[in-house]
C-alpha cells in the first residue's frame, strides 16, 4: 500500500483530502445534527441580514461576516440551518487543503508524509468534534492557515504576490474572528524584522502586507460608522489595548484575594500566589494537550526533539514567533476569564500539529528498518489502531446526544399555531418552532424555581434542564404532555397552559 502510495502526486492527496473532509462532513451532520447555541445567533443573524439589512444583523450580533455568508448561501433555496451547513463543509475542506499545503511546503515532505499528515488532520478528534457544529471558527481557521502558507512561500520563493496573498487571507479570517488583528500585527512585525532584508525591501513588504487594511479602512469609512456601531468587535482589540494591563493585574489581584480568604484561615503555610500561578500553569497544559490530543501531543514532541521537520532560520522565527504570540493570547484570556475553550486552542494546536506527520515518518523509516517481520507488523497495526481510536474518540468530544432538543422541537413544531405563543428556555428549541421571530425575546426566558408561574398568555411551556430539579414541578396551572431526554438525564419537558 505504501509503494503505491508513494507514487501519488501532491495534487492526488490534496484532493482526495478534500473529498474525504466533504464526507466526514456529511456523516456528522447525519448522525450528530447540532447546532449550538451559537449557531442558533448565527442563523438568526442570516435572517435579520435578508430581512433588514446589515444594521438589523449587527443588532443581534456585532460581527456579522459569517451570517451574511449564509444569508447568501440561503438564497441558493436551502435552508438557513442548511446553507450553515454547505458554508462549514467548505470552509473544513478549505482548511484540510491548505493544511497539507503547509505540509508539502517543507523540503522534506513526501508523499507518504503527504499521507501521514492527511490521516492526521482527518482522524484529528477535536476537529472532527466540532464538525457538526455551526461555528464561524472554521473560517478563521481555513484563512489563518492559508496566510501562513502565503508566507512560508514567500520566505522560500521571496514572490511578493505570497505577501499580498497573506493580507487578503488574513483579512478575511480577521472577518470570522477579530483575533485575526494580533496575528495580522505579529505577522507583519516577524517578516519586517526577518534578516537579510535591506530597510527597503521590509517597508515594502510590510505594505504589501497590509494592503487590505488599506482597503477595509476605507470601505469602513465609505459604508458609514452608524452601520457598524463604531467597528463592531474591533472595540475589544481597542479595548485590550488601552485598559487591557489593568484589567489583567486587577483580575490576578481578585482571584488571588479570594483563594487568600478561603485557605488562609485552615491552611496559612499555602503560598496563595505560587498555587494561583502553578494552577494556571496546569490548567494551561493541560487544555493545549486536551485540545491537541494526547497521542498527537506525544508525536509532536517526538517529531520536535528528534528535529524530524527541518525548518529554516526564517521558517523557525515565523512558526516559534506565530506560536509565542498565540501563547500570549490564550495566557491573557484566561488570566482574565480563568477559563480556556478548545475552540480558543485550536489555532495553537493546528501549528502543534505540523511536527506530527514527520514524526509519524520517522517512527515507520524505524519499523520498516527492523529485521522481524513480526514487529513491524505489530508497529503497523499500532498505527492503524492509533488513527482508528482517534477517529471514534471524536464521539466522546462531542459528549452526550442533543437529539433529545430535536425531538421536543419537532413534537413543538407539529402542534404550534401561527398565532400559538410557547415560552421556552432552550433557544434552539425556540428556533426550530418559530425561526427568528420578532418575539423571541420575549417569549426565551430563564426560568428558574422562583418562577412565579405566569403563563397565562402561552399555549405552551418547554424547558430544558440538567441535572438538577425540575423549576417548574411546583406550578399546578400546567400540564405535561411530553417529556424527552438523553442518556446524561438532559431533559425537555413540554407543558400545556392550563386555561381557567
């Protein structure tokens, strides 16, 4: 099998990629049919952008790129939730494409590498996680790759077309997620200050660089600020910049009072400041070896310590700088919200994870040196085994079943008038009934167990609960008719209003 696939071109791989990632695609929507609480803004962001414009989506959601993009894709006559869906499939394809791009970019890349590396990203289980999941993240990741191809081409070819390539890309993940400023910004710096360059070769190629900003500063001031709310999320990055050192230190000064307040009086030998930095340490590693799974974590470092990918001087200073610059990000968010999401990581572990395919190379150039037969076809199924588990991890990331939501939903939606008002507590739930209707706000409520039980204007009542006692068992002026859960215990209940 090796032998033949050695004789496939780099076209052949990458776009078998691409195919493959359209299939995976399509078997996660079939068999996990999620879409988030995000992706319910989202779809409802698309809507408000057909319905009344640009200013009505920035109402409901202040960076509004990745619905107007389903907006579009809708009028194609698919659904919302749909044209969400066709968006993510390509957006995945994109980014596995220029994945391996990346990869067959370094000298040493060869077609088994090629295979290595697709059945990497593919089988990778946080991303395949995420998958079924509308999430405009995908975007950025798919552009954030294509500008780093851009410029570790222009760092081998010196094409100032690469540079120009980088702003465009890097532009358009910047419109998925605004963090893509700070990776813009380190970008510029790293190949201004690479060596070699005369002063006049880097102020051009920082500008072609930039050209987009260019450009998106003007379209800003040509559209109008009353469109944008005064740029939207680009108000955080300003945000960080100005109050972000205070906001920092007043936040480890909080946390640290706190632990002081609650171990200090049973436990006055504990250093509170060493515990709350080593704990941020901790939960740091922890969540980039969550996220880059421990296998893949492991063939990293293998890959990186046995130097299994030879990178250039200028090629280390981008990828070590691009990371460094990532840590500094993830390190900030969660010394200022003391959480991290895997969402967040992924950016990091993506180049983590380009060490791992020569790694995987290294590992079988050793087997296939051994003299028995025998352990190197042990080493094989390893292998094999590896990728398989890896692939059907992907289920546990995605945790428990949410078709418990579709079900209750469906039930909803084949007994509600177009006049019937129901109160819910789910916005998916209230999505799939009524899409994005002008009452929702209204009609979503967080109910909880001092709920005074006032649902004398619905016909219905649907609540979603975990874990924990039902809010609503002691109101009398409803009854159950249906009641829908999961494995977990994850619940939705469906009451009708009792009339008096």
């Amino acid at each position: 099998m090796f032998a033949y696939l050695e004789k496939l071109s780099q076209r052949q791989i990458c776009i078998g990629a691409v195919g493959l990632s359209f299939l995976f695609s399509i078997l996660n929507y079939g068999l996990f049919p999620s879409v988030g609480t995000d992706g319910i803004l989202y779809l409802r962001c698309a809507a408000a952008y057909d319905q009344s414009g640009l200013k009505a989506a920035m109402a409901l959601y202040p960076w509004p790129f990745y619905s107007i993009m389903i907006a579009y894709i809708h009028q194609l006559g698919l659904s919302y939730a749909n044209a969400g869906r066709l968006l993510d499939a390509l957006l995945q394809a994109w980014m596995i494409f220029f994945f391996l791009r990346i990869i067959f970019h370094f000298r040493a890349a060869s077609a088994r590498i090629g295979f290595w590396a697709l059945l990497c990203i593919l089988c990778y289980s946080t991303f395949n996680a995420e998958r079924s999941i509308l999430l405009r993240d995908f975007g950025y990741w798919a552009f954030y790759l294509t500008s780093l191809w851009s410029l570790l081409e222009f760092l081998k070819t010196e094409k100032q077309g690469y540079l120009g390539l980088f702003g465009f890309s890097i532009l358009i993940a910047i419109l998925f997620r605004v963090e893509g400023v700070i990776i813009a910004a380190a970008s510029i710096m790293l190949i201004f200050f690479m060596p070699g360059q005369s002063f006049s070769n880097r102020i051009r190629n920082g500008f072609l660089m930039a050209w987009p900003f260019w450009l998106g500063a003007a379209l800003f001031l040509v559209i109008g600020s009353h469109h944008l709310y005064g740029g939207g999320r680009l108000q955080e990055i300003y945000h960080y910049i100005t109050d972000g050192a205070t906001v920092l230190l007043h936040n480890k000064t909080q946390a640290i009072t706190l632990m002081n307040k609650a171990l200090n009086p049973y436990y006055p030998f504990i250093s509170t400041s060493k515990m709350y930095f080593s704990m941020l340490v901790g939960y740091f590693i922890y969540k980039i070896i969550l996220t880059t799974g421990i296998g893949y974590s492991m063939l990293a470092v293998y890959g990186w310590v046995k130097k299994a990918l030879t990178l250039t001087s200028k090629e280390k200073i981008l990828l070590y700088g691009l990371m460094i610059v990532q840590i500094i990000m993830l390190v900030i968010f969660l010394i200022n919200n003391l959480f991290l999401t895997v969402r967040y990581v992924l950016a990091l572990s993506l180049l983590i994870l380009l060490w791992v395919p020569f790694g995987l190379e290294q590992i079988y150039q050793k087997t296939m040196a051994l003299t028995q037969r025998r352990c190197r076809v042990s080493m094989i199924i390893v292998l094999g085994a590896f990728f398989i588990f890896s692939l059907l991890y992907s289920e546990v990331h995605i945790g428990a079943s949410k078709q418990y939501v579709s079900d209750a939903a469906q039930w909803l939606e084949q007994r509600v008038g177009v006049n019937d008002r129901i109160l819910v507590n789910d916005p998916g739930v209230l999505y799939w009934v009524k899409g994005a209707i002008s009452t929702w706000d209204e009609d979503l409520k967080h109910l909880e167990d001092e709920t005074d039980c006032q649902f004398s204007t619905y016909r219905y009542v649907a609540i979603k609960f975990r874990h924990q006692r039902n809010p609503l068992e002691h109101c009398s002026n409803i009854t159950l008719l249906q009641s829908y859960h999961n494995e977990r215990g994850d619940t939705v209940n469906i009451y009708s209003v009792n009339r008096p």
